[in-house]
C-alpha cells in the first residue's frame, strides 16, 4: 500500500466529483477536466488517485470536503 497524500484543494476537487468508487470518480475528473478553470489541480490529482486502493479512497472521508450549498428555503449554506 502507497502512502499518498493530498493537499486540501485535491480533497475539495474529489469531494465535488465523488463517485460510487475510486474507479468511476477518476473517469468524472478526467470527463471534467477541459471544461473546469483549475485543469492543473485535476492533472495533479488524477494520478495520486490511481496511486490508491478502493478502501484508501473510501477512507479519506470526503464529506468534510464537499461544498456548503444553501439551504433552498433560507439561502443559507449548510453541510
């Protein structure tokens, strides 16, 4: 098992795009890339996920990396 270590920005990236598995998240990011401002950080990214193993990837815990969206009846965000 590799120790990979990603920055905050490369946590953030993988928690908007998560999948179901490692597998199908990198075919989003690859899908995404030409068409997001940051196509360095997903270059960057892409190949230390491919660097980690189905349980490793489960166990980053990407929740605490998603987003706020508003709540839709207050606008105010909320995990």
């Amino acid at each position: 098992m590799s120790n990979v270590r990603f920055d905050e920005l490369e946590l953030m990236l993988m928690a908007m795009f998560e999948q179901p598995t490692l597998k199908d998240t990198i075919q989003a990011l690859k899908e995404v890339q030409p068409l997001v401002a940051e196509a360095a950080l997903v270059q960057q990214t892409i190949p230390k996920m491919q660097r980690l193993t189905e349980p490793q990837f489960k166990g980053l815990e990407l929740e605490w990396y998603k987003p706020e969206e508003p709540n839709k009846k207050t606008g105010v965000a909320e995990k």
